[in-house]
C-alpha cells in the first residue's frame, strides 16, 4: 500500500506530466506553484518540490519556444510561396511583402519605403494596417532614423522608438512617428547584407513591445526573401516588357512585310498593264480594286478619261478647283473620303487622279495611291503619243516657236493654221517665273486658264509660257500674275510683251518678256508683273541681254523714220530742245532756226510720239534714246546721218 504522501507525489509528478504533454499555458505551472497543500503533501518524497515544477516550466518554455519558432518557420514558408509566385507589377508584391510582414509578427502595421534617386530621399511605395497620415506617396528622410549600434545594412529594433537613447530620428521622421503613435519597430533591409539596398521594410506596433530573437530571425529572412523576388520580379517585367516590345515590333514588320508583298503585287499589276500596252481604264480598274474605292482620272482640261466603280453623276468640280492650291504632287485629302493627286511630268501638269471612299488613308495606303498615279502619268504621256492629240500639237508648235528664232516663219505659220491658231490678230507672251516647287502647281492652273481664254501653254528654262490673245501686255500680266498667286499660294514675278502678230514674233515676244521678268526679280519685287512698256529703259539697263537698239528703235523709231523719209532734223532739233532745259526759244537759237520752226518740229514729234512724250517718265526715255544713239554713232566712227545733221527750216 502506498502511503498517501507517495500518492500525492506520483499525483504531482503525472499532472506536469499532463500539463507538459497537453500544453498547459504557463499560468497552470503558475497556479500549481502557489498551491502550498499540494506542495507540501509531496514534500517527503520529493525534497525539492518548487525545483521540480521550474525544471517543468523550464520545459513548457522550450517547448512552446519550438512550436513558435515552427509556426513561424512556416508562415515564413507560406510568405516564400507567396512572394515567388508571379505578380503583375511591383507595387503588387510591395503590398504582399507588408502584409506578410504585418501578419508573421502580429504588430500593428508594416510599410516599404524605396530609394527616391532623383530627390535623394524615400518614397513610401506600400503600406498594411491602418494608418493616418502614413499613406503611399509619402516622401521622407532616406537617413529618417539611425542608431548607435546598428551595423551597416543590419536590421535594427527597438521596443520603444520614441524613449531608446541608442535611436536619432530625423524631425520629419519623428513627426510621423509620433503621429502614428509608433512604440515597437523593427527596421529590415531588403535583401542580403552583400547588396546594395534601395528599399526599406518597416514594421510597428503602437505599444512597447521587446522582439524576441526569433522573431528579429524571421523578419530578417523575410527582408532577405523579399529583396530576391523584387530584384527577380523586376528582371521578369522588364523581361516580359522586352518581349511585349519585341512581339510589337514583330506583328509590325510582319504587317510591313504584309504590306511590301500588297505593293509589290499592285507594282507588278501596273508595269504588266505598261506592258501589255492596256489602256487607261484598266489601270483605273487595278486602282480601284487594289485601293477599295472609286477612281477618276481627268485631264488637264478637267475632262474626265477614265473612271472605275464611280458612280455616273458623281461631281468632282469641286475637287478639280482644289488641284491648283496644291504644294506638291502628294495626295491631299480635299473632302473627307475624296483625295486627288496631281498628274505631273516634270513641271508639265497632265491631269488630276480622284480617289472616293476612304476617309483615312495610311502611309502605306498613300503609297500605293502615289504609285497608280505614276503608273497613270506614264499612260497618259505614252497614249498622248501615239495618239498625237491636238493639245499636244499646240504644245509642241509653241515649244518649237518659242526654242529656235531660225526656224522658218511660214512652216510655223502653216502649222499654226493647222491647229487653228491665228496670228493674223494681236497675241500677247506673258513668263512667269515661279520657284522650282511651285512650278507643277503653276503649270496645272496655266492649262486651264490657256484653254479658257483661247490661248497656249507651255515651259522653257523653268519658265511658265503664255501665248495669249490680246493687245494690253500690263493688263495681261497682272492679271496672270494675280490669278496665279491665288493658285499656288504663294507671289510669282511675271513678264509680258506684245502684242505680236505673226509666228515670226513669238521668239522675239518671248526674249522681251523674259526680259522684263528677269528686270522684275533683279529690282526685288516680289509678285511683280510688268510689261516692257512699263520698265522702259529700267528694263533696257537691267536685263541680261542689253538690247540698246531695240531700245532706241521702241522709245524713238517713228522720229527716226520720219527725219530719214522726210529729213525734218526733228532729232536734232529734240536733243536740242532737252539740252536748253525744255525752252525752244533757247533750242532755237542753239539751232540758228526761228522759234516757231522749233515749235513746229516739236509738233510733229507730238504727233509721232504720242501727246505725253513732254511727261517726265517719257522725256526720261527719250533723252536715254537720244544718248544712246549718239553713242552708237560716234562708236560706229560714221559721219551722223542727214536726219541728225541737217539744218533746215521746213516742218
């Protein structure tokens, strides 16, 4: 029989045994230590019973300490699977990492700030828990907080911020503390000691807490974990970026690709048209089908040649008035879904291509629009030669009339009758002079305006030729020069002379014009127009080709004439009335004649010259005539002819 202190003894002994396998929290070891009668029934057997029950605490203790280590050991795991899984973008696994955080050491609040590079500071990029003024965006310190004992890139922790003399906050740092309420706080870079950290992991509670080694232990691996899968994460997003890039990039030479074998396939359609000598309506066709609209090519005179899948009362007169605004040979959108392209060779204007249907066209799609159009140039120059229609003809006798002054006049003549031109009546040469890139435009609006007003287009040596009916030369150019600065959009010189009557006068109407053009441009005048009766002598001075005969023979031909028929001295009589200051009693007596025998000459030059031949700017031309042919004379080492040397009394 045991005796009942043996009783109490194995009592106490299998109850620490119950409490330690069943995992008794600590306040049963506790309470067993106060219970004194217990304790003391014991005694005999068991000398050192309070011994006992510590040793069995001491137990309890490790044994908790192990199942806490394990638990967290692994929600450290979980957080390792989480954080290793794939996420979207950084900010997601920033979130992860806090609540992971937050979570593994049951405190108050977690947060992650990032290195700011730029402003040389941290910006709080993730945030757990609740917090107030602590928010995502948050810039402060990069050195916030710093203690005495912390090695470089060690976790750091302190059971209470605000009160650990080993901690030096920076103001701002301190401020969100303190309004935050932070006790407890572990600071964790993130990453390995080895690296170079650019973030932070912070983790708080608002009440004084002291963290256990294990737990600074878990949070340490956690920062360790967490640094791995920001630095893998990013190299997969920018890996998976450079791939989004590089797919883009593929998909777009893939369509580029796509695109090339459409404009090869268009190009190789068109030159099998040039060559099996198809007609225009077949390229118009190809166009239409390739480029899924309606297509209408018009020639220079705005009459239609050809259309495909147009509608029959579709009006495109609207688009054609647009083609002589244009800047260049481009396609230009006029309308939305209506885009017309110029048809030129050169400088030479051929007609407009009209494209209805699409709204927008890309790059490539103009291409391909660029591309017919060539294709319909090449067409049309080639039909226009075969066919030898009759604007060409009138083309190509004023180009002839205008390149060669030997040709001979009556084959010009007969050819001129032939495409029923007549020179029998006053016809007029306007040159215009437009820049390079304006020429094309120029020449589009000239067709037009030739064939309205009856007359003939053409270009030589970059300028645009008018041959035009008519007998007012400055009318006639400023009214070329006005209408085409309202085509191309920007001031052309222009220069005319006439009127002409016969083919012979062409050439020589088209030097005097391009005198007067070329006049025009030295003096500065932008957008000028004049003819060679308004430049007078200016034009015989600044022209390139000085032509003082001509010059003379325009300002005083009909007194020479007449002192030549008549031997009247009406030269030698106005040289004298000029050198005398205009008084013909002074030119009177120079002469040795009577006044009124001066007065008579001076008369007959009224009547020669015109009544304004006393008016300033005539004089001025008349005493230039005037020098100029006594130049010539003295060069010519000839005794001056009767008419300048004879004195005599008749009229």
């Amino acid at each position: 029989m045991f005796t009942s202190r043996e009783v109490a003894a194995g009592d106490l002994v299998t109850e620490l045994l119950d409490m330690l396998a069943g995992g008794a929290p600590t306040d049963a070891f506790e309470a067993l230590l106060d219970d004194d009668g217990r304790l003391d029934a014991a005694a005999g057997l068991l000398p050192d019973v309070k011994s006992v029950v510590w040793r069995a605490m001491r137990v309890h203790a490790h044994i908790q300490r192990g199942r806490s280590r394990e638990a967290g050991l692994s929600a450290l795991v979980d957080a390792a699977r989480e954080l290793a899984a794939p996420h979207d973008s950084m900010a997601a696994l920033l979130h992860a990492i806090t609540r992971r955080a937050r979570q593994l050491l049951r405190v108050d609040m977690a947060y992650i700030a990032l290195l700011d590079e730029e402003r040389r500071d941290s910006r709080v990029h993730a945030t757990d828990g609740h917090t107030s003024s602590l928010s995502v965006g948050l810039h402060l310190p990069a050195d916030g907080i710093a203690a005495a004992d912390q090695a470089n890139g060690a976790p750091f922790a302190t059971h209470n911020l605000l009160a650990d003399d080993r901690v030096t906050l920076s103001p701002a740092f301190e401020e969100m503390a303190r309004a935050e309420d932070l006790r407890a706080m572990i600071v964790v870079p993130l990453g390995d000691s080895s690296r170079h950290h650019r973030g932070v992991l912070y983790v708080a509670s608002r009440k004084v807490r002291h963290f256990t080694a294990d737990e600074r232990s878990l949070i340490s691996s956690l920062g360790i974990l967490a640094g791995l899968y920001l630095e893998t994460t990013r190299q997969r997003l920018a890996a998976e970026a450079r791939a989004a890039e590089l797919e883009a990039r593929l998909a777009q030479v893939d369509a580029t690709t796509e695109d090339l074998h459409r404009h090869h396939d268009l190009q190789t359609a068109l030159l099998d048209l040039l060559f099996a000598e198809d007609d225009l309506h077949a390229a118009t066709a190809t166009g239409a089908r390739w480029l899924g609209g309606n297509i209408a090519v018009y020639n220079a005179d705005g009459e239609l040649r050809s259309a495909a899948g147009a509608p029959a009362d579709v009006d495109d007169t609207t688009a054609l008035a647009a083609v002589p605004g244009l800047r260049t040979a481009e396609p230009v959108m006029v309308d939305r879904g209506t885009w017309v392209v110029p048809l030129c060779r050169g400088h030479e204007h051929l007609g407009t291509l009209v494209l209805r249907g699409p709204a927008e066209l890309t790059d490539r799609e103009r291409g391909r629009l660029r591309l017919l159009a060539r294709a319909v140039v090449l067409i049309t120059r080639r039909d226009a030669l075969v066919a030898g229609s009759a604007g060409d003809a009138r083309d190509r006798w004023l180009d002839e009339a205008l390149g060669d002054e030997r040709r001979a006049p009556e084959r010009l003549a007969e050819r001129a009758g032939r495409i029923g031109l007549n020179l029998a009546k006053p016809h007029l040469i306007v040159v215009a002079k437009p820049k390079g890139e304006l020429l094309c435009r120029a020449n589009a609006w000239a067709g037009t305006y030739a064939q309205r007003v009856g007359g003939l287009r053409g270009s030589r040596d970059g300028h645009l030729v008018l041959l035009l009916p008519g007998g007012d030369a400055t009318a006639a150019a400023r009214e070329v020069s006005s209408a085409l600065e309202s085509a191309v959009g920007a001031p052309v010189p222009v220069g005319s002379a006439g009127p002409l009557t016969g083919a012979a006068s062409v050439h020589d109407g088209y030097r005097d014009a391009v005198r007067c053009v070329d006049t025009v441009v030295a003096l500065g005048v932008a957008g000028g127009a004049a003819s060679a009766r308004d430049l007078g002598f200016v034009g015989a001075l600044m022209s390139r080709n000085r032509d003082a005969a001509g010059f003379i023979e325009q300002v005083i031909g009909p007194v020479i004439d007449y002192d030549r028929e008549r031997s009247a001295d009406l030269l030698p009589t106005l040289q004298a009335y000029f050198e005398e200051g205009g008084s013909p009693t002074y030119a009177a007596a120079r002469l040795h004649v009577h006044t009124n025998t001066v007065t008579r000459r001076l008369d007959r030059v009224k009547e020669l010259l015109g009544p304004g031949w006393q008016k300033p700017d005539q004089a001025l031309e008349i005493q230039l005539a005037l020098r100029l042919l006594q130049v010539r004379d003295l060069l010519e080492t000839r005794p001056v002819t009767t008419r300048t040397t004879r004195v005599t009394a008749g009229p």
